[in-house]
C-alpha cells in the first residue's frame, strides 16, 4: 500500500532513505555496499526513484554508485562536478537533473532545492586517487502533505541558514554533530536556534574515532529549550515525517 505519510529511515553515519506520501524512494548520500554502519539487508536497494548527493567523499558517494542507478533508472541530482565523474563512469546524462546551489526543480511530487554548504571536498576514486574539486550542498525537499526537510549535508555552520528558514521554514534538519570535518554539537545548536526546526536529526558522528561530537552534547549546548526534540536514530529505524509538528 502507498503510505500516506513521509518517511525517513536512518541507513547508516550519513546516508537515508526518504519515502515520499506518494510513495518514491529517495537515497540522500548513498554510502552502502562498503558501509559497515548500514545493515546487511539494505546494501543493495532494488529500487530508488531518486539519489541526492551532497558531495563526491567516500563515505557519501558509494563506489559502486553507478551500478545502483543502472540499476534502478533513479534520476540523480549532486553538485555539477559530482554529476560530471558520473558521467565519466557511464551515468546516461538523461538521469542526472542538472542544477545548482540557490535553484529549485519539481521532481517525483517534491520541490527539491539545492543549498550553499561549507565543506571542501573532492571525488574518491576506486583507485585511491582524487579529482573533481568542488564545494558540497545541502537540500530543502518539500513534500505534499506539508513536511519541509532540510538535509545539511556536511557543512560549517553558516548565518544563512537564518534566510533558510524565512524562505522555507523546516519542519526537521539533519545536521552533522561529529565535529573536526564537520560543525560539532556547539555550531549544530546555534544551527537549530538559526534555523527554527523544532526536531532534529544529527548524523556524522560515532562511526569514526575522529567524530567526537554526540547528541547528549547537542542538548546540552540547546539548553533548557523544550521546544526541539533531538531523533537519535540507529540504522533501520525509521521516523514518521508526517507526525512531526
């Protein structure tokens, strides 16, 4: 049956899996085959409408991304340097939708818009090498019963996310709390204060020794403030968007 409601199952340190009211999937940062954080069961999606990648580090681009879109025919949308390697590698240019930071599209009954994030990053090869220099992004994805999420992607905190939550006011974040490659839970809670989301996912933290930030962290640093509700997920589990306000 069609779910009525949107969804969001934590896969495993940054990667997601979005299901949207009308019933598509979404793959936000698809680390997978090789990801020991995600469960054996859910590797190998069969099935994805769309993928978005915030930036081509291999810990959110999966080496073995191009079989995953030939295999399921999803549509791709990633920083223009991204969509260029995947090109290289075979991606047919028909599933990439070009697009850029501050542009929006209508794709699969969402209203998807690419944002600014602060992260220096580049392509991982499969033979270890590095090429396609680019800045990574963030994504508000707006669904049609309401839900407006904004997937931060790995950034620094930044003081436009104030515009971002005049311009779309989100329902829930994702924000990265992991600290040294990433804002830790100090920058995640002016974050939250400059976004206005009342609920909150951190994500990029735990998986490594280097990502020292927690969650208990992140409360803190909120302080009394009652009004956010901080989702702890572990890998499978799954949050019901929809009920969130």
């Amino acid at each position: 049956m069609t779910p009525a409601t949107t969804q969001l199952q934590l896969l495993g340190h940054a990667s997601f899996r979005i299901t949207t009211p009308e019933g598509r999937i979404i793959l936000l940062d698809p680390w997978l085959s090789n990801n020991p954080y995600v469960p054996e069961h859910l590797r190998h999606p069969e099935r994805a409408d769309l993928l978005l990648l915030t930036h081509g580090h291999d810990d959110h681009l999966d080496a073995e991304l191009p079989a995953l879109l030939a295999r399921t025919g999803a549509k791709i949308a990633a920083p223009a340097p991204v969509r260029f390697y995947l090109q290289e590698q075979g991606v047919p240019a028909g599933q990439c939708e070009a697009m850029n930071v501050g542009g929006s599209i209508d794709v699969l009954d969402v209203r998807l818009t690419m944002t600014v994030a602060h992260h220096a990053a580049h392509v991982d090869r499969p033979d270890g090498t590095t090429s396609h220099q680019h800045e990574g992004v963030g994504f508000i994805l707006r669904f049609s019963d309401g839900t407006v999420l904004y997937a931060a992607g790995d950034t620094a905190l930044f003081g436009d996310m104030r515009l971002l939550a005049e311009l779309y006011q989100p329902t829930i974040a994702l924000l990265p709390i992991g600290d040294r490659y990433t804002m830790g839970p100090l920058e995640a809670a002016h974050a939250v204060r400059l976004l206005g989301a009342r609920h909150v996912v951190p994500f990029h933290y735990g998986t490594f020794p280097s990502l020292v930030g927690t969650p208990e962290q992140l409360r803190q640093h909120l302080g009394p403030n009652q009004s956010v509700t901080i989702h702890i997920l572990q890998p499978a589990e799954t949050l019901i968007l929809s009920e969130l306000r």
